[in-house]
C-alpha cells in the first residue's frame, strides 16, 4: 500500500487536524471535537442552518462545504462510515440559529438511520429540522425505484443552491423546498479505472482490470451497471451523458450547469477533455451550460475515473447556484 | 494505458478545446489559435504584461493562471515540450499593454531557448521585455549551483505576487524586482511514488518501486537525489522541511506561506496530513503561516506524489498575495 499516511487509524484524526490547521479563519471543530466541523465565521441569527454527514475519504465532499453561503456543519466519519447519531445531533443544536435547520445528505443507510435518530434527539429541545436526501446517482437504482438511488457528486449543487437560500434568508420550509427542487432537477453517473484503497484495509476492496472500464460504479466502489472494454473520452461522455437524457430529458433552449468531477486520480487534462464533448453534445441539442464546474469535487481517494452531473435550471436556481460562496475547498468570488 | 482520452496525439488541442468552451468569460484563445491562452476580461490601458509559456501535462500550471491578478497569457506546448518562439512572440505582443511585458517561467532549455527569440523578436517592434526564472526546486541542483535548478511549483506563488503587483500599476522594472524577490524567498522539494504516461508514449518513461519513494523527483520524471524504502507522511514532511530550511534558513518569527502541491493522483487527505506535520514543525519553530495552499497547483498527470513549498513573506509581498484574483483553476475572494 503506497499511501502518504502514518498510522492508518489516525487517518482521520490527522486529515482533520491538517484542516484545523489551515483554515482556522474559515473552519473550526466543535467544542474540539474533530468529528463535528463548523464554521468559524459569524452567522447572522435567524439563518436556517444546513448540516450534512458521512464517511471519509471523498474529499472535498462532505465537509469541504462548510463555508460561507454554503452549509454550515459536517459530522465526519470514519473512512467509507457514517459519524454516529450523538455527533449529529451536537452538530445539529450547534447549526440551529433559531430558525431551524435543514438535514441535506446522501442517502446512504447508515447516515439515513444516525440522522433520524438524531433529529428525534434535538426534537426534545424544540428544534425544527427537515430532511431532505441526495439521490442523483442513476446508475445506482433504476427510475421505477428511484427513491432507492444513492447521493454522489450532484449533492455539491444542492449544498451551494440551498446554502445561497439559506443566506437569503428564506424559512426552512423555502430552503428545503428549493433544495428538493434543485435535486430533482439533477443527475449523476460515473465511470471508474481503478480501485481505491481503505487506509485500515490496506489493499483494494475490488479490482478492475487493466483493459476494462466500469459503469456506473459507485463512490465506495458500489457494482456499476456493466464492464466494458477501456473507451475513449467521447465515448465515455455520450455514454453517460445518454442515460443521464434518458432519466431527465432535455430539450432545446434548456439551460443546465455541468459537473465533470474527478474521482481522484484522474488529470484535469481528462476531465476537460471529457468536458468538450459534453459541450458539444449539448450545444448540438440547442442547450446551453451556465457555470460549469471542472475538476474533484467528490472523491474516492486515489480512484481513477470522473463522474457526470447535470443540472437543469431555471430563473429561481441560477442566481442561487451563482451567488458568491467560500470554503476552504469551494470558492467563487462572483459580485 | 488507461487514460481517459481520444487520439493522444489530440491530447492537447482537445484539453484547450474544453477550456475555452467552459470558461470563455474569462479566458480564450489569441485570435483562435489553441496555442495560445490570454484573458478574455478587460485589461486596464498601462497595465506591466506578464505571461509564461511552457509544456502541457502539468494543468493548473501554466495556463490555469492566466486570469485577473494573475498572469495574462500562457503559450502552450505539447506534453512536456515547450513552445514555439513564434507564439511565445504572439502572445507578447498581445500581452503588452503599453508598459513593457514580464516574462516569467520555469527554467528548462527549451523554454529558455525560444523566450530568448521571442523577446528578441517583439524588441523590433519597440516592445519592452523582462526576463525572470523560476528555479525554485531544492532538489534539482546544489546551492553551489543554484542557477541550474529547474522552476517547479513555487512559480505560482510568483505568478500570484507579481501578477497583483502589475494589477496595482507598479512599473515593468518594478513588477520584475518583485517577482524577483518573491522567487528569492522560494523554496519547493518534491516526492513521487509513481510515475506518469504522456499520452504519445502510451507508457510510463520511468519506473518506481512498489515499495519506493523517490525524493527530489522532477515534475517530467527527472531523477531525484535518492530513492528510499516507502516513508510515512511525517517523515516525508520532515525530511522535505530539513532540505528546504537548510538551503533558505528560517528563524523564529519569520511567516511564511506553504503550498502542499499533490502531483495529481495522490488524494487530498494525504495532502492534509502532510500539511498538519508541516504546520507542527513550522510552529515548533516560532514560524508561522499565512495563506496556506493545499491542493494540485502544478501537477505531472496521474503521478502519485507531492512537493512542498515554502516562501518567507515580509510586509511587501504579504498584501500581494492576499490581493483578490480570479482564474478558472485559482481564486479567492479576499477583500
């Protein structure tokens, strides 16, 4: 295993103290704790707060999203492990600025079963929470089962549009709508070229081989939809780019922003590569792309492969999806 | 080779391609040729010109820098192969706002060789040149020697400084003395774990043990000082910090900025823990640190790897690293 680590059980802990470190005028832990990230920047009262959870290992997501005009908690787990119910609920009391908060996550099983414990816990001292679950990922269920799909990299645009509702001051009930409305309006699919590696494992937890390319693999190395021989860029993108139109239809004079996210170890040379033919693809349908966002965005460490999200948007989405934000990970000095 | 790509010999036209489809509001290409990058904001009348040039392969370095604070053109090689003379020539003109044009870059051969031409060829025109290199690579060349070593990820600290020294309307002379002084101030060291395929190849030009580190590697695979038996990331960070602080002394009280560069497969979370030691041992030693960046700045496609830099700051340079800048591989939103 060639890993830049020192003790694999203190992956974790010393990931989060580097951040501590680095960004103490953006991000802090709450009440020390290095499992529960916040922000260390002032918070207007009366703010819905945003809070979100899960494993590591995918950097930037999930903590990479606190930040200003962005969410404002993240419970962390361990590698590929969702934090347990009591640091949710603690993150929860701390995000509640009086007007409620809005529980934003993947819909993996373990998250969903800790947050639900956890908003019954701050149920108790009178706190309002809404859930609202990322489901973009389309190879992971198929559409008559939808509500069984997992959350992977569309979950950054629901983070930065309900994260701009939030600083708009907009009511609970309007942030999660908005939230819910941008995630319907948004799909994900992913290809990946090689396997990461579990920092306690020590070795690949699954192989892919040297001429082959799997579809549709999820973030933990979730089975894809098919293996296929190795293909080239153009391919990949009509690929995905195909099944995504075919769950979400687009038409002409629709206007979407485009995430080409790297899954880790893949240049950013490949990933605009992938880029233009998804440009080209949509132009030649008459759809125009706003803001697109290139690069790692939600990451499986040292795996190989990149992810496709489209989302489509309309006059309530876009200035929201534009509006200036900033965390050590994600910045745009938009006015 | 698993490289997500069409024909590799369009490796490189297909990459701008998708640059300038996605960020057309900030830079494009001069006059349509992909070879080429200069912003495509507005440039104030006067403005010190200052551009790079250099091979591709390396993304964000070099080109994802031309933008507002930063730089304003990048003429554009294939993989590791510098630039003609001919469009390093183009760009200068295009880039000289008035007040003469700095040319700042890497100190390799070719580069050198056709920059040499290139301003040779614009001094026809009346057009005022500054050279500077970047040498900031501890690794490729002994203090005896230091004119020899090869720029490396440091140059996007000078990149960052000069670039808002031209912003503030400093003069050409000026703008050069401090890029001068901040590439001065700069120190980088590297390690790879494994190496990387330029696409026309189609396999690795070199080779690193499973069970190897080489230290002081070179961003094309130049051979470091010493391959080692696989380090832990505290080790790696001390060893890095030990050749820099011998070459550059720091003492207690001096502030500096560090760059954990990742050389484009090594995950984020290593970088992080590798920064936390960093962190330790610069506060151990009264130093501290101001605007750390942590993340892929200068890579070498899929090689696993990082290198760290450090650049002493003093009551000039600080402000101009903090000053705002904007380009679609490097921004903040600094007041």
């Amino acid at each position: 295993m060639k890993k830049i680590i020192n003790k694999p059980e203190s992956f974790v802990q010393e990931m989060m103290e580097g951040i501590v470190a680095a960004y103490s005028d953006k991000v802090t832990t709450l009440n020390g704790d290095f499992r529960v990230l916040v922000k260390s920047t002032p918070t207007k009262e009366g703010k819905v707060g945003i809070v979100t959870a899960g494993g590591s290992g995918h950097l930037p997501v999930f903590l990479g999203y606190v930040g200003q005009g962005l969410i404002d908690g993240c419970a962390v787990g361990n590698v590929f492990a969702s934090p347990s119910a009591q640091k949710m609920a603690d993150m929860i009391q701390a995000c509640d600025y009086g007007s409620g908060v809005l529980c934003l996550y993947g819909n993996y099983g373990g998250d969903k079963m800790n947050f639900e414990m956890a908003t019954e816990m701050v149920e108790m001292d009178d706190i309002e929470t809404r859930t609202v679950l990322v489901r973009d990922d389309v190879a992971s269920s198929p559409k008559s089962s939808m509500e069984k799909r997992r959350g992977v990299a569309g979950m950054v645009y629901a983070f930065k549009i309900a994260g701009a509702a939030a600083d708009k001051g907009l009511s609970l009930e309007e942030v999660a709508r908005i939230a819910q409305k941008a995630l319907d309006a948004t799909r994900t699919m992913g290809v990946a070229l090689s396997p990461c590696i579990v920092p306690e494992v020590g070795k690949p937890t699954f192989s892919i081989k040297e001429d082959e390319i799997e579809i549709g693999m999820g973030i933990h190395g979730e089975p894809g939809i098919e293996v296929k021989p190795m293909m080239q860029a153009d391919e990949i993108a009509s690929l995905i780019l195909e099944k995504i139109t075919a769950d979400a239809p687009l038409a002409k004079g629709d206007e979407v922003s485009v995430m080409v996210n790297g899954l880790g170890a893949t240049p950013m040379e490949e990933l605009l590569i992938v880029y233009r033919k998804v440009h080209q693809i949509l132009s030649d349908m008459g759809v125009s792309v706003y803001m697109p966002h290139i690069g790692e965005f939600a990451t499986s460490m040292e795996m190989a492969g990149l992810s496709i999200t489209i989302i489509k948007l309309d006059e309530e989405l876009k200035p929201l999806l534009r509006a200036p934000a900033t965390s050590p990970f994600y910045t745009n000095a938009n006015k």
